[in-house]
C-alpha cells in the first residue's frame, strides 16, 4: 500500500485538535505508521516548503509553522495520499467544504496565512520527498 505524509499544523495542536484528526483518519481506515510532536528547524520547515520559496506567503507560512509544535504522522493505506487531501478539503478553510477537517474545523482568521490545521502530500513523488524530511 501506499504511505503519505501527514503534519497537524501549530493551530491544530494549539486547538486541542489532534485527537479529532487521528480519529478522523483512523476512522477512514487508514494505518497510523509512525507519529511524532516536534518543533522542527526552520532549515527542515524550508526544506519541506521549497517549492514556495520566492511567493508572497512564504515568510508568513515558516513564521507560522514556526509558532508551536507540529504533530507529523506518517499514514499508510490504499490510495492514502488522495484519500487524505479529500479528507483535509481545499486549501483555504473559509471555503473548503463541510465535512472535511479543514471545512468543519477551520476558518479565516484573518491573519496573513491560511491557518488550515493540515498538510498532506500531494503525490507519491512528495510523499517520499516529504517523508523523508520529517522521518528521516
Ligand atoms: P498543504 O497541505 O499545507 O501543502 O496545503 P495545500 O497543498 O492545500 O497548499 P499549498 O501546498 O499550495 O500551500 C502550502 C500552504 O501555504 C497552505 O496550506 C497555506 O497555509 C499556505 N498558502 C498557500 N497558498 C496561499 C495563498 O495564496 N495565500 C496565503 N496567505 N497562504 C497560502
Ligand atoms: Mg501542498
């Protein structure tokens, strides 16, 4: 089967809200692998966020993940990496749809970035990229 990276981000462990996310994902069927708290280096938080560098909300997103723990679990199961970012909802939480983490749990808080609770891989080539950043 296949394995996915999947990060709680500062607000979601600052909300309380880990335990409503693994739920969510246990009950979907999905195997917890490996999980971790960790307050990673920014030169591991720009290396997972390399694809951005350059854009408006790059500084604003380290800043942000820099701000609190991170919970990074890595996920495995049949289709994991699609089926996760179905679970999370589209990026920005204020239009994400209901049902999803970010559309039942998160909104615009008016802050400069998306504070949207999750980050899941986006594709096998990521997961394994991703993976091992926060696993090693
Ligand atoms: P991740 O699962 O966290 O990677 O989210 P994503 O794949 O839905 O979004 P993407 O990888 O494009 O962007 C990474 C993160 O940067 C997002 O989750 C947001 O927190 C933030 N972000 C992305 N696009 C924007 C944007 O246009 N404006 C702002 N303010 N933040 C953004
Ligand atoms: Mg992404």
């Amino acid at each position: 089967s296949e394995e996915s990276l999947v990060l709680i981000k500062p607000d979601g462990v600052a909300r309380n809200l880990t335990g409503e996310i693994l739920s969510r994902i246990e009950a979907k069927g999905y195997q917890l692998v490996d999980i971790k708290l960790i307050e990673p280096e920014r030169s591991l938080l720009a290396a997972h966020y390399a694809e951005h560098e350059g854009k408006p909300f790059y500084e604003p997103l380290l800043e942000f993940m820099e701000s609190g723990p991170i919970v990074a679990i890595r996920i495995a199961g049949n289709r994991v990496i699609e089926g996760f970012r179905s679970l999370a909802g589209t990026t920005d939480p204020t239009t994400a749809a209901p049902g999803t983490i970010r559309g039942d749990l998160g909104r615009d808080w008016g802050l400069k970035v998306q504070q949207n609770l999750v980050h899941g891989s986006d594709s096998p080539e990521s997961a394994q990229r991703e993976l091992a950043i926060w696993f090693g």
